[in-house]
C-alpha cells in the first residue's frame, strides 16, 4: 500500500492540474503572509487575486496599501515563497 505523499503529487500530475494546485498554495500562503505582516484589519483592503507566471496579482482599496506592499516586496515574497516551500513568486502586481 503506497502513502498518500506519494500518491498526491502522481494523482495531480496525472490529471494535469498541477499549475492550479500551485496557483491555489500560492494564493493560500499569500493571504497568510499578508494578514501576519498587516494583521487581521487589512483583510478588507489587501487581497491576493490570483498567480500566473511567476507574478502574484493583489487587489488593493488604497494606493497607501499598494506604496507599502512596494516598499517591503522583497520581505513579503520571502514570506510567501517560504509558506509555499519553494521560489514560486518573483513579483508582486498591484490593482487599485
């Protein structure tokens, strides 16, 4: 009988969805890195959307957000790939 931490990653690739299920760890482990860097308030105004291409794209209300998500990206994306376990995401895009 084989482990489930061997059948999952054979099941997913198998199935061909395995750039949705990276995608879906990425915005997962994203939302976390956000709330434990700007805490639980900002859930409303900071949203990660959705990653393509190396790029993690966030929905934010306000630019005051966007301008501090740009002055720490280098801290929130070692945040991120370190939750995701690996170099996942190179860039963050901003939507006002």
């Amino acid at each position: 009988m084989e482990s489930l931490k061997k059948l999952i990653p054979h099941s997913i690739k198998k199935a061909g969805i395995g750039k949705q299920v990276e995608a879906a760890s990425v915005v997962s482990a994203a939302e976390q890195a956000l709330l434990g860097f700007f805490g639980p308030d900002s859930q409303r105004d900071v949203r990660p959307l959705y990653f393509k291409n190396r790029t993690l794209t966030v929905s934010c209300r306000s630019s005051t957000f966007a301008q501090e998500i740009k002055l720490n990206e280098a801290k929130i994306l070692e945040k991120i790939n370190d939750m995701a376990g690996e170099r996942a995401v190179e860039r963050i895009r901003y939507l006002l």
